[in-house]
C-alpha cells in the first residue's frame, strides 16, 4: 500500500536524514520525499511510503522523533 505523509519538521542539521533513516528501519520504501522551506525554522515534508505493514506505526515512531513538530497522513 502506498501513503502519502506531511510532516512538520525543525530545519536542524540532520532532521532530514533521522526521518529517513528512521523511515527505513521500521520496513517503510521511500518512494518520494519532497522537502520545502516553512518560514525560518521548519520544513515541509511530503513522504510518499510503501509497505505491507500498518502505517500507524510508524505515525507513531515518527512522532517520538525530536525534530518533529506534527504528522499528517494525507492519503
């Protein structure tokens, strides 16, 4: 299945790539990322994500990640 997820997060070094590696590690592909400016401090993240397994996990991992200031599935 594929979902699509926006994500709100902090312009620190590495942020991006925690949310990537974290994205991988908990079985997800990464089909697309796309990652805009959001004013001074933030980015807007669209995660385009696959797999079999239920997408609320990792709703709920990517919440825990410090840089991460909101989650939305979109679809």
């Amino acid at each position: 299945m594929t979902d699509l997820l926006t994500i709100h997060l902090s312009r620190a070094e590495g942020a991006l790539v925690r949310l990537l590696g974290l994205t991988e590690r908990r079985g997800f592909s990464t089909l697309s990322v796309t990652a805009v400016p959001a004013g001074r401090d933030l980015f807007l993240v669209h995660l385009t994500v696959q797999a079999d397994r239920p997408l609320g996990n990792l709703v709920h991992q990517i919440n825990k990640l410090y840089d991460v200031q909101q989650v939305e599935k979109t679809r």
